[in-house]
C-alpha cells in the first residue's frame, strides 16, 4: 500500500487535479490519501472539509506549521494508523502523476521520480558534486553578502553538467519505504518552514545509508502554484531561506 500525503496552503483548487491523477495512474487498489491543511482562512478549511468528503481523503487540520513539519505530521500519521502502508508518495498538491509503477522495491529505499517542469526533468536536484559547492554557502550565510550568494548559486548549478550521482531530490515529490524510518521519527526540521526540504530529506537518508535509486514515477510539477505567495510577496531570502539553511546546517553540518 502507498499512502500519497500533501499539504495544502490557500491551494484547495489544485485538489481535483493531484487526487484524479493518483487514481488515474495506480494500478494498486489499497492506497490512502492524506492531506495536511495548514490553516490559511476559514473559508479554505471548509472547502477541503468539502472536498474531503466530495474526494474521500483523510484531512488533517492544523495551524500554519510550514512545508517540512505538515510533511512530518502527515508521515506519522501514517505510521500509527496504517501499518501495512509501505510506501510514502509526498509532496505539495502542485504536481500531477503521470506515471506510477505497478510493482515497488520491497527494501528500504528511495525513489527517484522524474519531476517535469517545462518538459525539463528537475531530478537530481542536487549531485554530489553541486552538494559540495553548496557547502560553500556556510560562512557566507551567516553575514549574506547576496552577490556571494548569487555566484555560488550559479557556480552550483553549472556543475550541474557534469555527471555525478545524485545526492537531493526536488521537494515537490518525496518518494522511499517507510521502513527507512523508526516510528514518530522527524524527517525534516520542525524550525523551518519554507526552504531546504530537499537538504534535509537527502541529509537523513544518506545518513541512515538508504539507496536512492532509478524508478518509473514521473509528475508534472506546476512550480510556485503552491508557494509563489509566499515567495514572490515577501523578502523570501532572509526570512525563510536563511532561517532554514542554517537550520539545516545546525542539525546536519
């Protein structure tokens, strides 16, 4: 059984789309669906108490906890009420599936997806060798000189050409056997709230010695469809991405 998971934030429009593209593409007839809503109005949690009925998913209700800590809450929720889920699928409501395999690896893993956008696959998110320009961004995060920051940015990315295997896949799908986790254990880092979802899924699981390997899952992902609110509107950079990279370097670094 796979438990698909997502979390919604002002996006219960996109509801229809991810849940008909999970029963479209599953061959598999036990799954279960969860979503996390974090509270934005009144009137969005009714529309996914609505929906929820309309759609048959498992809503869970909570304050507006971020990105990471939804994903955490959804998770462990899973552990203690499905114990014959062996899969999770988790992500935001801004990606349709449109390939799932019929039969999964019976080890512990984690899946990589292909996750388009614009026809253009955004797996590896981060190799192992742009994972070690990112380091570069330690001292640096600490004062932020962003002209730094923007040619680490592009350095990183120009590696990006060069074979290397994977180290982080893209945050919007987050696919591995449930058994690469203990019960009620946190996978990302409940001081974050926007950012690094992806540094901290890889730092867990390279640290845990779980395999990321190739697999059939592919998503169309819509990008910014669930957070270009936040995004675009605020002072983004020293307000969540500062904040949760040196989160992120405080667990893991």
């Amino acid at each position: 059984m796979i438990g698909f998971i997502s979390v919604n934030y002002g996006t219960s429009h996109l509801v229809y789309n991810w849940i008909s593209s999970i029963k479209k593409n599953s061959s598999l007839n036990e799954i279960k669906v969860i979503i996390v809503d974090n509270f934005k109005t009144q009137d969005e949690r009714e529309k996914m108490r609505d929906l929820s009925l309309k759609y048959e998913f498992i809503l869970l209700e909570s304050e507006n906890i971020g990105y990471g800590s939804a994903l955490n809450l959804a998770i462990e929720y899973c552990q203690s009420e499905f114990h014959y889920i062996s899969y999770i699928f988790g992500g935001n409501l801004d990606i349709t599936y449109h390939r799932l395999p019929n039969r999964l690896p019976d080890s512990k893993c984690v899946l990589i997806p292909t996750v388009l956008e614009k026809k253009r696959n955004r797996n590896p998110f981060l190799s192992k060798l742009q994972y070690k320009s990112v380091l570069l961004h330690k001292k640096n995060i600490v004062n932020v000189n962003s002209i730094i920051f923007k040619l680490i940015t592009v350095f990183t990315r120009f590696l990006g050409i060069f074979p290397s295997p994977i180290w982080a896949v893209h945050g919007s799908l987050f696919c591995f056997h449930i058994g690469s986790l203990k019960a009620a254990e946190k996978i990302f880092n409940e001081n974050s709230f926007l950012y690094c979802e992806e540094m901290e899924f890889a730092s867990f699981m390279h640290e845990k010695g779980i395999e990321f390997i190739e697999s059939e899952v592919v998503c169309v992902h819509e990008s910014h469809a669930a957070t270009a609110e936040v995004v675009f509107e605020t002072n983004s950079f020293q307000q969540f991405w500062k904040v949760s990279y040196k989160n992120w370097m405080e667990r893991w670094l």
